[in-house]
C-alpha cells in the first residue's frame, strides 16, 4: 500500500500549493491513499464546508485536524461526515470522529487522529486512546496511520515508541515545521516529528511574516493573517506499507516549492 499524508494547510496558500504541486506527487509516488491535515485550510483558521469539498475535489480521500478545527460554524459538517477527523481523545459528546477505515480498490487504511497535551489540553490520554483504538481497529485492517497533532517532540517521540506495532506509522503534525528524523522503529512503525505544511514559503510558519515580528517585537498580542501572494510550498510524507502485515517498509519525506 502507497500512502501520501500531506503536512498542514495553511489558508489559500497551502490549497494553491496543492493545486500546483498534488497532480506532479501523485504521478510520481502512484499513492493508493492521498491525506492531509486541513485544521488551518481556511483563512490560516480552522476549517469550512466549502473548503473541505474543495480539497476533496483536488484528490484528497481524508482529512484530519487538531486543536483549531472546532469553528462553531463547522460543527455541524463535521458531525455528519465520515472524511475529516478531530482528535479521538476529546471527551464523550465533542462532534465528529476520530477514527475511520478508508477503502478503496480492495484496500483498506484505518487512520487515526490524536492531539497532544503538553503545552495544550488537557484532554483524555492520547497513548491509552491510541492504543485501544488501534487494537480495535486491527480487527478491520493491519495497516492503520496515526496523526498525532502535538507541539512537544518529546511527546511525538514516546507516543511513537508506544505504538511501535501496532501501528503503520505515527506522523506528527502542529508545528508547521518538517522534520529530519524519519525512521522506521523495530517493530514495524513508521515515523517522524513533524510533517511540515503547505502553505506560504517565506512566511512564518504560513502567517504574515510582517505581523509576527511586530507580535514578537512588541509583545503585544494580535491575530496574524495569511498573505495572499508569495511563492509556496508544500511539505508530507510518503509511504509504503505491507497489506498483509501493516508493516512499514519505507518512509520518505518531501518537499516541493516555487521558485
């Protein structure tokens, strides 16, 4: 099985990026599965319908998301719909899901979405909700991927440590920044820090560069917006997994930009 997992979307940058640079990764790695983390795709905040569909309509089989993906306006989509996913371990009674099995062509892919806790929520533990989860959804398919969206590297790290077979592969993602550290651990798992993002190239991590060393400059708090020219870039990951096994057999992390 081929994955492709896509790292953040951020505003009208990241989905421009994907316009430009998705058709060219997709003849090149022949993915059976094409994912994306979409919690930033609207306006640099959060998500909407439309901009759900859209990404769809680009070729993208999922969406998943993280702590920004909670607009009150979105709630509702998100409740009804089986191809974006918030974190699995928010408490009983939060929209959505965090867990699905996609298929396709005869294959299946159970994919996994997890927020982290430190310097967030406090939410419910994500190492005993992935774990159960990811047992349970063995019984449907071996070959399962984990978003794991957590500010901490050190979390990332044990949480993949964990999971290490029981699991395809564990992807970090949040920071916008991509990571070096790809590996495959011993038991079977792929993994790496962080995915990175799609989005502006010369931004900070997507936002107006502008405005964020005025926010750090003068310590006064502001909202930081998405320009909405400049060259782009995008950033993820590509893997292969044994069907029969779930194993990873190889991970690769790209990047393409405009020049």
């Amino acid at each position: 099985m081929r994955v492709l997992f896509l790292g953040d979307v951020v505003g009208n940058p990241g989905r421009r990026a994907l316009r430009v640079f998705l058709p060219e990764l997709v003849r090149e790695y022949r993915p059976d599965f094409v994912l994306a983390n979409a919690e930033n795709a609207a306006g640099g905040y959060g998500l909407t319908e439309k901009i759900a569909e859209e990404l769809f309509g680009l070729g993208l089989d999922l969406l998943t998301s993280g702590n920004h993906v909670w607009k009150r306006e979105f709630l509702p989509y998100l409740a009804r719909t089986n191809r974006v996913l918030r974190p699995a371990n928010y408490p009983e009674g939060a929209p959505g899901r965090g867990a699905v099995v996609l298929e396709k062509e005869g294959r299946r892919l159970a994919v996994v979405n997890l927020e982290g806790r430190v310097f967030m929520r406090a939410l419910l533990c994500p190492f005993r909700t992935g774990r159960e989860l990811a047992r349970r959804l063995r019984t449907e398919t071996p070959c399962i991927l984990v978003d794991f969206h957590a500010e901490a590297t050190s979390e990332k790290i044990a949480l993949s440590w964990y999971l290490d077979g029981e699991v395809s592969a564990l992807l970090g993602t949040h920071t916008h920044v991509q990571t070096a550290d790809e590996r495959i651990l011993p038991g079977g798992t792929a993994y790496l820090s962080d995915v990175g993002m799609c989005g502006l190239r010369d931004g900070v991590i997507g936002m107006n560069r502008e405005q964020a060393l005025e926010m750090y400059l003068t310590q006064v708090p502001r909202k930081l917006e998405v320009p909405k020219k400049g060259p782009v870039k995008v950033e993820g990951v590509f893997l292969e997994l044994e069907d029969s096994s779930g194993r990873a057999l190889h991970i690769e992390r790209f990047r393409r930009e405009e020049c």
